[in-house]
DNA sequence: GTCTATACCTTGATAGAC
DNA sequence: GTCTATCAAGGTATAGAC
C-alpha cells in the first residue's frame, strides 16, 4: 500500500468533513499533495471509488478499536466513553463525523459508496445496540426505553449535535452529549 | 412578488433538502421550470442570494407557524406535537430539513447565508426552550434536564434522525421522535 | 421586467509520457 | 508503477435581446 494512497485517503476523509463530499474535489487533495489532480485518479479511479474507499477504511477503524477494547477488557460503560470521545475529538476539530456529513449527500451518492455507508451505520448501530443490552444486563447501564431505539437515538444525537454545534459558538458539547447518552 | 420567484424558492428548497446545496445546480430549476438556466439569476443573481433566501422563507414560515399555534391557543404539548409533525412530514418525503441539510454544508457557504442559517437555529432552539420552561411551569412536561440542552437534543435529535433514517430502511420514525421528546 | 445566447471557469476523467 | 498534459461536460455568472 503506498503512501501517497494512504495520504488521499487521509485527505479525502478531512475533506468530506470539512466541506462535505460535493464541494471537495481531486484538485484539493493535488494541490495539498504537491501533485497534479490526474495523479489522484491514478489511485482512484473515480470519485465514487475514493469515497467508497474512505467509507470502508472507515469502518476498518472502527472495528478495530473495538477489537481493541475488548482485548482490553473494557467494559461496556467505558466502551461507551471511548465511543464519545470519538465525537468530542471531531467537535474540537469542528469536523462533522462520516456518517452525518454522507447521509446528507446520500441521494448523490452511488450504490457502493451506498451500501458501504449503509453498513458502517448498521455496524455502528448494532455494537450500540449490544453494549446497551449487556450493560443493562450488568447493571453498568439503567434505562426503560428499547435498545434498538436507545441505540439509535444515541448515534443520532451524537452525529446531529456535531452540525448543530458548528453553527453555535459558547455550546457545552460535553455536556451535551452527557445528557444524550444520559445512562445512570 | 412574481409566481416564477415562488417557484424558483420552492424547488430550490426541494433540491437542497433532497440533494445538497452543492449538488445542485440553476439548471436542475431552470429545466423543471422550462426556462433557461441565466433566466434563474435574473431573479437571484448568484446562488449565494438563492440560498439566503430559502433560508429567511423558512425562518419567515416557521414564525408565522408560532404565531398562528398562539392564535389558536395551542398549549405547549400541542405545540410540541405540531413541531415534531413538521418532521415527520420530511420523513416521509425522504427529505431532511433546511437546517440539517446546510449545517453540512456549513464551510462551503458564505456569510450571509451562514449569519440567516444561524439566527433559524437561534429561534427555533429559543422557541423549544421557552416552551420547555412554561410546560414545565404548567405540569404539562416533566423532566430533569436544563432546559437549553433539552432542546438542543431535541432539535439535534430530529435533524439526524432524518438523515439517518433515511439510510435505513423499516424504521418505525414515529417511535423515534416520541423516544426523543420523551416528556412524561 | 423577463428571459436567451454566450462566456468563462472548474470539475471529473482519459490518454499517454516518463 | 507513477504522474503530466489535455479534454469534454457541466457549473456559475454576464451582457444583451425582446
């Protein structure tokens, strides 16, 4: 795997973040990289197959921190820590996450990066989903509503409160997202 | 005020609230209107006073919504309820909201667009917060949270779970929103 | 006042040089 | 294998016709 490759990719998810996937372009990542934009399609070929790339090496990521946690031995309240911790470090960097800056493109988007995108929410829902469980389980986590929807609202929260603080100087983030996961 | 300029502010909401701001483009009008796409900047010159525009409709929209709630003499529940209803409507459309859709977009727009996409935010948090307090005042909402992350979480809650939602197939959305309120 | 013809620029993408 | 020169299409925007 080469460098360069390894740097688009890079680039391409900072930029999908900042400015959203319609108005970046291979010209953002050549110039930043010292290269002609052409160069860019010699690793990808199209833009739907860099965004699809960024997608899956996305998920990539996920699963192996969560690989991570568990050989680490966290349990699932500190799981859910890590998982925010995600998000408040995007909220520093006032970038949106993946998953809310595509879902906004998603009727522009082409079938794989599509699906990809469609699958790292489902992914990322049902590890949710399933800390929630044996958390509660644990009696690490109380609640009364499903888990599913718990879950769900949980992502969502996180995802929209990020757009919604870029827009809103002097926000207590974590706060925020305190009260949204809200799990005495 | 020209039928031709209504409809060039209605479609151009249509396309950013299906498509994105930067996906779509005067010609996308100008073809459903059977005009050539130079006779759009006749009524707004640049795509940046287009999009100011959509934004203060909406804002101008929701404002008169309020208005006419209190005209009626909607209690706070029902007004509410008639808030959570204006999602569920873009929900079923497959469309997201003025304030998700742009929130994404947000470094690619330029200040005035950006200053009115703020001030909605700010009304529309000031108005759910303000609800908040008097419905709790009245017994008619219970909860524990401050009242300005409640709404925050509120309004992030509905925005993202458009957006996510709309990845998702079958998906009981209704249960969504009233987990979000959640107000006993 | 309303719209068309047209310019000009940026985009994503291809063919071919090193 | 890696990158550059170049292109066609589509974007926003202007000048001017009706």
């Amino acid at each position: 795997m080469s460098v360069t490759r390894e740097k688009i990719i890079e680039l391409g998810e900072n930029l999908i973040r900042s400015k959203g996937y319609n108005a970046f372009s291979y010209q953002d990542i050549s110039t930043e990289l010292g290269i002609k934009n052409a160069a860019v399609h010699y690793y990808f070929p199209t833009k739907e197959n860099l965004g699809t790339s960024i997608v899956k090496t996305n998920i990539q990521r996920f699963e192996e921190m969560v690989e991570n946690m568990h050989s680490h031995g966290f349990n699932e309240r500190q799981q859910l820590d890590t998982f925010v911790k995600i998000y408040l470090k995007s909220h520093r960097e006032q970038k949106l996450c993946i998953i809310g800056s595509l879902a906004s493109d998603f009727n522009t988007l082409n079938e794989t990066t599509r699906t990809e995108l469609k699958r790292m929410t489902e992914i990322i829902l049902k590890w949710l989903t399933d800390i929630l469980v044996t958390g509660k389980e644990k009696k690490l986590f109380v609640f009364d509503e499903e888990p599913q929807s718990k879950a769900f609202i949980i992502l969502s929260g996180m995802v929209a409160s990020l757009q919604v603080s870029r827009m809103m100087d002097k926000m207590d983030y974590k706060n925020v997202c305190q009260t949204i996961i809200s799990l005495k």
